[in-house]
C-alpha cells in the first residue's frame, strides 16, 4: 500500500527558496550536468573570501578531495563578522537554561564574546593554528563562543557529548593529542545542578598532552582546581581585547573532529574542513529550512554531536539567522515544555530527534493544544526513521496540518543533510527521506552489481559523487577512513561513498531510509556500535564473552541488548547485583547513554564453527521472533533453545 502524500502548503511555497519540485529538478539537472559549476557558484555567491578559489574540486586523488582550493577565509567571520554590517542588533543566540533563566546575544555581542575568547586561548593558553582543543561543555552560549574562537584562530576544536565517562573523554583526548580542555564546572538539569568538570579531572589523571583547562562557571558548585593547569573563564575574559584578527584559512585546512562509532571498538575521529562544510552548512540551512530573515530557528540537539555543531551553531549563523539554545531537557518540569517555548519566542522552525518527539507524544499528549503554536512553519526531524504514528501526532497536532515536516536524513560523516524534503516544494509522505538535495548525487545502490536498485527492493544508502561538505579524513588513520568509507560498494568500477544504512525506493522514487547494515546501533538518536560497548563490558573481570545487539524500543528507537557469558560457572550467585556491576562498568567506560536495557546470562553465544558470533539469531531472539535460519552448522545449536527460553522467561 502506498502511503499518503502531503502537499506543501501553498502560501509558503509562494515565498520559499526553492518552490516546486520543477525547480528542485532544474537544479538537481544543474548539477548533475555541471557539478563544478553548480558548486562553483554557490561557493562564490554563499561564502565571503578573503582571496578567491582557483579550483572547485580536485578529485584525482579520490577520495582524498580537495574543494575550493587556493581559497582563503574564516569561518568565524562567515558566522559573525560579515552579518555586522546589516544585523549587528540581531539576536544571534537566544539562550534558555534549565531554570527558565534567559539571555539573547545579538551578533556585536557574540563577536565581542567570540574575540575575547579567542584572544584568551591565543595569548593566555598559547593556542596556536592547528592545535586541537576539546571541548567538555554543557549546553550553555559560551559552548558556542569556544567553538568559533577555535575556528577564529585555526584550532581544531572536538567537541565530547557531556553524558560521555571519563574514560571515553581520555581516549579522545588521546587520540587527537590535545593542548587544551574547554569545560564547565557543570550545569544545570531538571532544576538540580550536575557537573562536568570531575569528569576532566579524571580523565586527565597520569600522563596526558594536556596542558590547560579552562571552566565555565556556569552552577557554581564547589569543585577542585589545579594550579597552574585549570583557570577561571569568568575571571579572565572581562579583561581580554574585544578584537582579535581572524587566521586566514585554507579552504582545506581543518575545522573540527567528531568522534562517532563505528563497527569496531575504537571511535573514530571523522574530519571536516573549513569551506566546504561551512558552505553546505549554509545551504541546507536556506533550502531545508527556509529561514528567513525575521524567523526564530530552534534545533534541540546537543553540540555534543553533528546536528548540534552544522544546525545550531554554524549553518544558522553563517545564513545570520537567530538560532535558540536550550539547556534543558524537554521533559521538565512538564512535557509541554518546548511547546510552551515555541509561544514564547515565536518559534518558526522547529527540529528535533524522533526519540524526543515519541515522549513529548506518550506524555503530553494533549500539551500542545495548550499553547499558541502558530508561528511554527517548518518541523524536522533527524537522527533515525521516525515511526508513523509519532509523525502523524507532530505533523497534525504540534504543526496543525499546516507546517511541512523535513525528514532529514544525513550522518556526521556527511556534515550537513543529503537526502530530506524541500518545504516549499516536496509533496512528503510519512517517516520518508524522500530525495536528494539538490547537488547530492544520492542513490541507492545493490552492493554486489553497483547498479541502482529496483523500486521495493532494499540496497545500500550511497553518494556516487565526492561533495563539499563530504568528511575528510579519520584523525590519524587515513587506511581506516578509506576501508570505512569506500570499501563496501562501487558503481562502474569506482569506490562510491557508503553511508553505512540500507534504504529502499518506493513506486514513486521516493527514499525510505531502513537502518544501519553494520553492527551500529541507534539509541534516542545517539550512534553506538555495539562492538564499543561489548569491549566496555568485557573489562569486567567475570566476563568470558559478551555479544550485544539492538532491540527495537518504544522510545529510544533501539535499546541495547546484551548477551553476557559469565567465567563462573557456578551461576550467579545474585543477579540484580551482576547486572548493576556490568552497567557500572559500562558508565565508567562509556557513559550512561550506553546502559543495557537487557541483560541476559546466557550458557553460551551462537557460534558457527568457524568461531563467528551469529548476530542475526541474537537479534531474532531479542525481538521475540522465531529462528528461520539453519541453526544445525552452528557449533552448538542447543544454546539457541537455551537462550530463548531464557529470554522468553524474562
Ligand atoms: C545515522 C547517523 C545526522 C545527525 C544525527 C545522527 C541515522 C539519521 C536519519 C533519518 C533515518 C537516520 C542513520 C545514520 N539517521 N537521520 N532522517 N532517517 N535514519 O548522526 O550519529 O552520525 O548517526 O543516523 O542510521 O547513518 P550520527
């Protein structure tokens, strides 16, 4: 059966960017017939150079790419210092904590804030172009200020999501050889205070290569300060000059490192460059969401990952648009929360996670008809397919019928969106992608032939063509960033992008996007790969062999699973006592974002007799299904039985 279609509305496709799919297709053609030349102008009408580019794309060294080169510029003046002419008393950041505490910094603000910061890390930390500089932060403006006073001065910045342990903050600390920590002493969350900045000492304890830290004193708690390696950001900054020059920048010199997961233990650090990311930033901004020049944009990610880094800071500053940051969570003190911030600042786009948009759904059912949401325009979604029944709620009762819902769907590999609706021009269908951007050449392809798939047959989500905002490069591993990448599918002969997810086409060409074919798994919208967390559980001391897997969830979208082989064999002696030492060895290594919602003692793992754990049956049996496959080649098929019993008994 196919599903229902949504037209754009009428009145806002009359004043939006792009306003029917002959338009969409005018420019798909554009660059599908001259994709240096799509690329080309956009980059010069979008981006402000400090010397222009001598070439769009290099590519004979695929795929290592080069865009734009010969270009110079600086992505923090693209996000402040060129909209000062004409916004500088526009609000740039409205802030809203916790506590309902409130603040707007208009952009003559941010770049004032944005220099003095920039100017302390320069002349107070000794930060230097192409040192690298994590940053440990709660959801707070300041956040914001660090990531583009790195981008000022030509740091690198890596942001860590705050739910992640000290252990995972070391190992990314580690691997990018950092100089600097950027922290806060904590911040605040349903009203009670938590802290952050324990978790950095911790992580820093023994040798590291870091050599200062600076804290945000954002909830005042007590905490332990090191001399000579921790200072005071709110000591120091009143003092620091309101002007500091920009580094010139490459086209192709880095801008940040996102460490996300992969299907083996180690995270890795996947590498965005300064303008191509920054002009598809701009561009998705524009087209997916059409902000226009009065509208309040609010993305309710965390910086903490790539939504928070492309749609909450970058792409709306770089466009000059007005970009809302929430400390807290959607939740508290009721689920009516956001709807009651979107009346209040006159929200006209609004872009969440599935995950948020099932609890708001299953707790606050009715919430949204308490408010006046009428400023509302565009709503997205991201991070995982959305399910029909919570799309159906956010289409029609936070949306009214009216606003078109954007299902973006992209990766932190990607940078920004590559296949998701045009608002003013895509006729959507529920918890569908829908089409490529314009400029992205998107297909879904069959693995073993590279040729395009057939209308319901499932293939691999691929990007045929290198684009600007493509990921550059895995932190000191280039061999792991070309097999991850480009290992898997080829299309005439040529490695292509594979983003790593199935997807189907409907009657229509419509693209579905159906999850991930590696062993990475999508919990509340955060990636997992179930190989990181299995090597967390494995340091527990009476752990012989762990496999985990995902297993579909009302609210998180997938919860984890894990199948845990014990070295005693005289069972155990008390279970809830064994699962909570598993899940703290987890929150140590990890972060809490990566508990088990299952945890099953099993007599032993599905195996072929080849050694290889058989996941599929893992999987099957966790969701309840029954076995289809041949179990009799595995090593021992009896376990199969054993394990459903036991998981069925539960
Ligand atoms: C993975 C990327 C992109 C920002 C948030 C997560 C899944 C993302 C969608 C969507 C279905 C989606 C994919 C992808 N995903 N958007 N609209 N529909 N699935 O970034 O941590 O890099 O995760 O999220 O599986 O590969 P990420």
């Amino acid at each position: 059966m196919s599903k229902p279609v949504y037209k754009p509305n009428k009145e806002f496709a009359k004043n939006a960017r792009i306003k029917n799919m002959c338009e969409y297709n005018d420019l798909q053609e554009w660059a599908s017939e001259d994709y240096e030349g799509f690329w080309g102008h956009y980059a010069n009408e979008k981006l402000d150079w400090i010397e222009p580019f001598t070439n769009v794309m290099d590519e004979s060294n695929f795929p290592f790419v080069k865009w734009f080169e010969g270009g110079k510029l600086n992505v923090a003046a693209q996000c402040i210092d060129r909209h000062l002419d004409t916004r500088k008393n526009k609000a740039a950041i409205i802030f809203e904590g916790d506590r309902g505490d409130k603040q707007i910094i208009t952009y003559l603000e941010l770049y004032y804030n944005v220099n003095r910061f920039a100017n302390l890390l320069k002349k107070k930390f000794g930060v230097k172009k192409g040192d690298r500089v994590v940053i440990y932060m709660p959801m707070i403006p300041e956040a914001a200020y660090a990531m583009l006073a790195c981008a000022r001065i030509g740091a690198i910045h890596s942001i860590v999501f705050g739910g992640f342990s000290a252990e995972a903050l070391r190992d990314r600390i580690e691997d990018a050889e950092a100089k600097v920590v950027l922290t806060a002493d904590g911040a605040y969350r349903k009203d009670k205070p938590y802290m952050l900045k324990p978790v950095v000492d911790t992580a820093l304890e023994g040798d590291t290569t870091v050599e200062k830290v600076l804290v945000v004193e954002r909830n005042g708690e007590d905490i332990e300060w090191v001399a000579g390696r921790d200072y005071s950001y709110n000591e120091l900054i009143e003092t620091q000059d309101v002007h500091c020059e920009s580094e010139v920048m490459d086209s192709e010199d880095p801008l940040f490192l996102l460490y996300t997961s992969g299907s083996t233990g180690k995270p890795k650090g996947v590498q965005h460059n300064s303008a191509g990311y920054i002009l598809w930033a701009q561009m998705t901004m524009e087209w997916v969401f059409d902000v226009k020049e009065n509208d309040t944009y609010w993305c309710t990610a965390d910086i903490g990952w790539i939504t928070g880094h492309t749609y909450i800071v970058y792409g709306p500053l770089a466009m000059g648009a007005t970009t809302v940051m929430f400390e807290g969570v959607p939740t508290y003190p009721d689920a009516g929360r956001p709807w009651k911030m979107v009346e209040e600042y006159k929200i006209n786009q609004f872009y969440t996670a599935p995950t948020a948009i099932r609890v708001l759904h299953k707790m606050g059912e009715d919430e949204p008809k308490k408010y006046d949401l009428s400023s509302l325009k565009v709503l997205g979604t991201v991070g995982e397919p959305i399910d029909p029944p919570a799309w159906k709620w956010y289409y029609e009762e936070v949306g009214a019928s009216k606003c078109a819902i954007v299902d973006t769907y992209w990766q932190t590999e990607t940078g920004g969106h590559i296949v998701s609706p045009l608002p003013g021009a895509t006729p959507i269908k529920p918890a569908c992608a829908t089409f490529p951007l314009p400029g992205i050449m998107a297909e879904i392809l069959d693995p073993a032939t590279g040729e395009r798939v057939e209308a319901g047959e499932t293939g691999y989500m691929c990007v045929t063509r290198p684009w600007p905002s493509m990921i550059r490069g895995v932190w000191g591993d280039a061999e792991r960033f070309v097999k991850s990448y480009f290992g898997d599918v080829k299309k005439d002969g040529k490695p292509v992008y594979f983003t790593g997810d199935g997807a189907v086409y409907d009657e229509d060409g419509y693209i579905t996007i159906t999850g991930r074919t590696d062993d990475v798994i999508n919990v509340s919208g955060h990636r997992m790969g179930t190989a990181e967390i299995e090597a967390a559980i494995k340091k527990h001391p009476n752990v012989a062999e762990v496999a985990v897997v995902g297993k579909p969830h009302d609210i998180k979208g997938e919860g984890i699973f894990a199948y845990i082989v014990l070295k005693s064999d005289d069972g155990i002696a008390d279970e809830v006592e064994e699962v909570k030492a598993i899940n703290n060895v987890i929150k140590k290594e990890i972060g809490n974002i990566a508990l088990c919602d299952d945890i099953v003692f099993a007599p032993g793992l599905p195996k072929t007799r080849s050694g290889k754990i058989m996941r599929r049956i893992l999987r099957s049996i966790a969701k309840g299904e029954a076995i289809t496959q041949d179990i009799s080649t595995l090593e021992d098929p009896s376990v199969v039985e054993k394990i459903e019993n036991m998981v069925k008994s539960k």
